[in-house]
C-alpha cells in the first residue's frame, strides 16, 4: 500500500499544451515528458456498493502491463487529497478478486459478495508525465506531473478528461500548493478534486457527484482558531465542488450557492479582529471582493430575470478561462495549510485565537449586534444596505457555529436575520422600505437577539 496526495487541476487543450512547454516546468523536469496511453476500466456492483463506499476498483492496461488498482476512502481538503493506494501486477486483463482481502478491502463492504461486481465505465486518455524535481530551503521535492487527456466513456455517453495532476513524491504537501499557485499565476487552472471514477459515476446520475461536504465538528470549547480553519476549509472545498458542478450542467440553484459560499468565506475573513490581523489577509480579500464584484449583481439580477440565467453558464466559462478563479482557491489553500494569520498577531491575538468559541462568538454577536443599531433602520430603512458587512459576518457565523450557543430561539434569530440580508440586498421600493422596517423589529425583538446584544 502507498498513500497517494496529490492536486488535481482541470485545464482546457490550450492550456495543456501551455503547461508541457512552461518555463517553470521545464526548468525543474529532471525526466523529461513521457508518453503513455492509459486504458482503464472501472467496477462495481449494479447497486454502486463501491462508489457509496467511496472506493474506486480499477484495472489498467500501460502498454504490455496490467495493473488492478484499489483507492479507499481518504481525504480531501480543497482540491489537495490524500488516500490509500492498492496496485498489483497481473498476467492478463481480468479482475482478481483474491487481491481483495481484509488487508485492503473496506469494513463497511465485508458482506458484499465480490462476484457480483462487474465493468462500468472506462476512462482511456493519453498521460504525459514527468519528473519535477527541486530543493525547498533544505529539503528535496519531487512530484510527478501528469498531463492528461482523454475521454470517460459510460455506454454512448462521453465526457473529456483534460487535467493536469501533481503528485507528491518526495517532500511536503505544501510544495504540491506552491507549484500550482506559481503555474496558475499565468494560466487558468481550476483545482477540482472530482477523480475520473467520479467523472463515470456522474455521467450514469448527475447528482452523484456529492456537493455537500461534511461540516466541521465545532463545540463550545473549539478555539477560535480551529474553528475558523475548519470553516473556512470547508467553504472554500464546496465552493470548487460546486464551481466543478455548475461548469458541467449550469443549474442555476449551483451558481448561487457558490457565490454564498464566497460571501460567507468573505464574512469570516473580516470578522477575527486582532486574531487575524487585516495585512495577513489583504491579498485573498482582495481577490474575494473582485470576484463578488462581478458574480453577486448578476446572481442577484438573475433572482428576477431569466434572460441573465439563461446566460450566466456561458460567463461562468469565460470566468474559468481566466487564472484568477484557480489562483484565488490555491492560494487560499496555501494561506490555510500555513496558518499564516497566526504568524504576526500580537499576544492580544493569540489569546483572542485560542479562546474558546462560544465565549468569543457571544462577545463577537453581542459587539456587532450592538453596532448594527437596528433601531436606526427601523427609523431609516432606507440606509440599510450600509449594514450588509456586518449582517453578513454575525449571519456566517450563525449558520455554522450557533449550535455552540445555550441561548434560546437561535434557529429563528438565524431565520430572521436570513430576511433581513436579503432585503438589504433589494432594490429600494416603498414595499421594500416597508419590509426592512418590519424585519428589522422582528430580529431585534427574538428573545436570542435580546440576550446576547442587550446584555
């Protein structure tokens, strides 16, 4: 067995073509490019025990070698996965079933009978690979990078496989971050953790390419910091997942939810206060505000206007042929991985990081609730929008953390202030004006609101 982590990142041809002659590649290929044809063919039950299990079987034809292949559950964080690997050299192209034994074979599928699985899908591509190698302060990297295409193929359905891979071979996980972020600094690369099994599975059930991910596990006595990480994450893994799935069917319930993955991604960032001093985290914010710059007027519109959903797909696709999607995600990824927030915050900062989230998150509601001065809008409702940030930043952390609270009547706190959000966002009406001023009353009047501002 060998634990396999690596990124995959998906590319259109133009960019393949881009990434084999690129200037960093070749510098550090110590190989050069390799040519392979690849002939793949996946298994599994007629009731997909294997996909529910998260296991990938798989028999693979490399020019005179056949090689069975067995991938577990592992993990996934962002674009950047890690699981165990089974490989074992065959004499012929048939399946054996004996190399499935408790050593490798998942708990979870002990009762399966093996006899029962049968072909599925085959991906056939054509992988250049070579060997990328250099020294990280004292320490050697080499990762393999693989460019593939090809198509997944399930009966007369069809989808393309064009994605650049890097493998960790020797060296730190972070390396594997660092040279895509410096490769999609110049080309548009989307990190995207759907596997080619995944790629198959779909083309038999669109909606078995899972789009929401497990949330993290956070209690009252969860830091600030961990809590944090967890969340964010999370956030910025959904939101690759669903930009992979909008990419391929453009439902628009898809698109929305990316941007509110953003937004929210957007809101934590700007509510740690001195754990997470505003210059460490400058460049993402930036880059955040510029893409919900462009994506949350046209969501919004397109709440009211067909026209603007029928074209957003075809947007979407020009976005993704643009580096700045793909290099915000690595770098955030990076930014995480390193915890860089926490390298220059004072001691007032790193006590604020530690401290237990549901007393910070009482402090931090009571705080902001306090600013948001809802009896102004109840007065002038007008001037609402002003006050989105900050709606934005208690309602993130409501959604995901209000559990840690003893506080009656979260839920419909959290329901309320979901009210207030959206008509802060609406066009100024008389029937709007009216909303905001009814909304406002209502959160300032649940009895969670008046013990955790009014204290």
């Amino acid at each position: 067995m060998q634990k396999e982590t690596e990124i995959k990142l998906r590319v259109s041809r133009e960019t393949l073509i881009a990434l084999r002659e690129h200037p960093l590649l070749k510098k550090r290929n110590k190989s050069g490019w390799e040519r392979r044809e690849l002939f793949n063919q996946y298994f599994d039950t007629p009731e997909r025990d294997l996909a529910g299990a998260k296991v990938a079987l798989r028999l693979r034809r490399d020019g005179d070698e056949f090689i069975q292949t067995l991938k577990t559950r592992g993990q996934s964080v962002a674009g950047l996965s890690e699981r165990n690997e089974y490989d074992w050299k065959l004499a012929k192209a048939k399946l054996d079933l004996k190399k499935l034994d408790d050593e490798c074979w998942p708990a979870q599928l002990a009762e399966l009978d093996k006899k029962t699985i049968k072909p599925v899908f085959t991906t056939d591509f054509v992988r250049e690979r070579a060997e990328i190698a250099w020294g990280r302060g004292k320490s050697k990297v080499v990762i393999e990078a693989a460019l593939d295409l090809g198509k997944v193929i399930v009966g007369k359905q069809s989808e393309e496989i064009c994605e650049l891979e890097l493998e960790l071979r020797e060296g730190e996980p972070a390396a594997l971050l660092e040279l895509a972020a410096e490769l999609a600094a110049t080309l548009p690369l989307m990190p995207c953790d759907i596997s080619k099994a995944e790629r198959g599975y779909r083309l038999f059930d669109a909606n078995s390419y899972a789009l929401s991910l497990p949330a993290p596990e956070l209690s009252a006595e969860t830091s600030l910091d961990d809590a944090f990480t967890g969340l964010a994450w999370h956030l910025l893994a959904s939101s690759q997942r669903l930009a992979e799935q909008y990419r391929f069917n453009g439902h628009w319930r898809l698109l929305q939810d990316w941007v509110t993955q953003l937004i929210e991604l957007r809101a934590l960032l700007g509510s740690l206060g001195q754990a997470a001093p505003r210059a460490t985290s400058s460049e993402l914010r930036s880059a955040l505000d510029l893409l919900l710059e462009d994506w949350r007027p046209l969501v919004e519109a397109g709440q009211e206007d067909e026209d603007v959903r029928r074209a957003a797909p075809e947007q979407f696709a020009e976005e993704l042929q643009d580096p700045r999607w793909g290099l915000f995600s690595l770098n955030t990824s990076r930014w995480l991985l390193a915890c860089a927030w926490t390298v220059e915050r004072n001691n007032r900062g790193n006590r604020q990081g530690a401290a237990q989230l549901a007393n910070w998150l009482a402090h931090f509601i009571a705080e902001e609730g306090a600013a948001l001065q809802l009896q102004r809008y109840q007065q002038q409702p007008e001037d609402l929008a002003e006050q989105l940030p900050r709606i934005e930043r208690i309602q993130a952390w409501m959604h995901h953390a209000r559990g840690v609270l003893d506080v009656p009547e979260l839920d419909r706190l959290y329901g309320d202030l979901n009210k207030l959000q959206a008509l802060a966002t609406q066009q100024i009406s008389d029937e709007v004006l009216d909303a905001r001023v009814h909304q406002a009353l209502a959160v300032s009047q649940t009895r969670a609101w008046k013990q955790l501002v009014r204290k």
